[in-house]
C-alpha cells in the first residue's frame, strides 16, 4: 500500500523545499518536506482538532508565528 499525498502546504520552514501532506500507510496524517535527502522534516500535530475531529494537519502546519526583527512573537 502507498501513501496518500496531498500538496496544500506552505514551504517547509525549515529548508524551503515543497512540503505534503501525507498520510502513512498506517493511516497517520504527517507533513513531509519533499527534500528528503537534504532536509527531511516530518511533522505530526497531537491535538484533539487532529486527534478526534478530522482536522488536516496543513491547517496548523500552515500557521507561522509573527516574525517581529527575527524574534518569533
């Protein structure tokens, strides 16, 4: 079995590269940076809008914390 992939993401924070939405042949929905050898990233949300309601993780991994001189706010 393949794992389904969605692309509906922002860059990955972390390299740039082009991030999906995937879900694992576990059933596991995860966000995974497309830049596998260089980077890697791979990121799950526990929370029970994800958890229990259905809530693709592209909507959380999707949110950026306001950049305020290079400082996160």
């Amino acid at each position: 079995m393949k794992a389904h992939i969605m692309t509906r993401c922002k860059p990955c924070p972390f390299c740039g590269a082009r991030a999906d939405e995937i879900e694992s042949i576990t059933g596991m929905d995860l966000i995974a940076c497309s830049n596998y050898k260089g980077c890697g990233a791979i990121v799950s949300f526990n929370n029970k809008d994800c958890d229990e309601h259905g809530v693709s993780p592209a909507v959380y991994f999707n949110r950026r914390a306001e950049q305020n001189g290079g400082n996160a706010t």
